[in-house]
C-alpha cells in the first residue's frame, strides 16, 4: 500500500468522523436547548 492510499484512507475517516462528530454535537446542543427550555 502506498502513502497516497494511506492518506487518502486516513482523510477519508477523519472526514466522516468529523461529519459525525458535528452531526452528535448539533443532537447534544439540541436535547440540552429542549431541557432547558422545557424546564422554564
């Protein structure tokens, strides 16, 4: 396998894991907003 595989391979999962980690962020910021708000 070449370096160029390898780095392809690497940014592509850094990629979607970023992509995941935002996804999971936004669904934490939106429970927290939803409790919040529900507990004024």
């Amino acid at each position: 396998m070449s370096d160029g595989d390898s780095n392809t391979l690497i940014s592509f999962f850094t990629i979607s894991f970023g992509c995941r980690l935002a996804d999971f962020l936004e669904y934490g910021d939106n429970v927290v907003g939803n409790s919040l708000d529900s507990n004024t």
